[in-house]
C-alpha cells in the first residue's frame, strides 16, 4: 500500500485530547479497510502564519500513514467535514521517516541554550537595538583600514628621515 504523510492543524481552543481523538478517528478509519498509521507525533500549540478562520493558533499534528488511496479520500473528507480542523494537507512519500521531524528537534535544541542571566540594570534602551548589524561592521572595517594605511604612510614618511 502506498505510504503518506498528513498534516492536519486543528483550532486552539480545543485541547490536546481531542486533538488526539481526531487522530483515533483517522486510524479507526483505516484499520477498517486494512491500513495503519506508521507515525504520529504532536507538535502542539503553534501561531499560524495568517488568520485561518479567525484562528490565530492551532494544534499542529503529523501522521506517516499506510492506506489506500481510497481510504486517503474517504479520510479527507472525513476531517473536511470535522468543525475542529482547519486545514488538512496529505503527501503521497516514499518511505516515512522513523526519526523526530525537524520540527520537534528545533524545539529540543532551542529548550537547551540555558539561562542567559539577568538583564543589565540602567538606562532603558531607545527603541534602538543593540545588536550590530553589517552596516555597523562594515563601518569599523572601513575605519581599522584607514587607521592602518594612516601608520603605514607615517612609517613611510619617517623611514627616509630616519634615514638621512
């Protein structure tokens, strides 16, 4: 049977047991005609790009499902007709990866940078960021050439007098 992947965003104010009890409908759905489903994982509450249905968050969900393709429509329109979800995406794959998506491993990696510390107490900052940006680079680079060719005309101009 052909391998797919779904991705289905739900609205943020159900929970994410009901999430997970759309995903217990889907694999009902499937056991029935002889498919399963190969992966799920939650990826949880996520701001949305745009407003989709008034929704500015949503319960993101991913599914490695094995089905046919009949199933796979009849499951569509299934979560088509569901209140709960606002968007479904499935993808025809050739194999389902066994490993985290690169979602959930961001998430890890952002969860183990660590206490930064307090912040400096003083002045507020002007509205101004703090950080350098390439203009700021560009303009020491500029200055430290300048200042460097500065002495080296200097070491020119006092080598012949030196000399004499």
């Amino acid at each position: 049977m052909p391998l797919y992947e779904t991705v289905l965003i739900a609205r943020n104010d159900i929970n994410q047991q009901q999430v997970e009890a759309i995903a217990d409908m889907i694999r009902s759905q499937l056991e029935a005609d002889g498919g399963s489903v190969k992966k799920q994982e939650y990826w949880g509450l996520r701001s949305l790009a745009y407003r989709i249905k008034k929704n500015r968050k949503g319960h993101y969900l991913l599914l490695g499902l094995d089905a046919k393709p009949e199933t796979m429509r009849e499951v569509e329109r299934l979560l088509s007709l569901n209140e709960d979800v606002l968007r479904v995406l499935n993808l025809r794959v050739e194999e389902i990866d066994e490993n985290p998506s690169p979602v959930l491993t961001r998430k890890d990696e952002r969860g183990e940078r660590g206490f930064r510390g307090p912040k400096p107490s003083g002045r507020f900052d002007s509205g101004r960021s703090s950080r350098r940006g390439p203009e700021d680079r560009d303009r020491e680079e500029y200055r430290a050439r300048e200042e460097r060719e500065n002495k080296a005309q200097a070491a020119q101009a006092d080598a012949p007098a030196a000399a004499e």
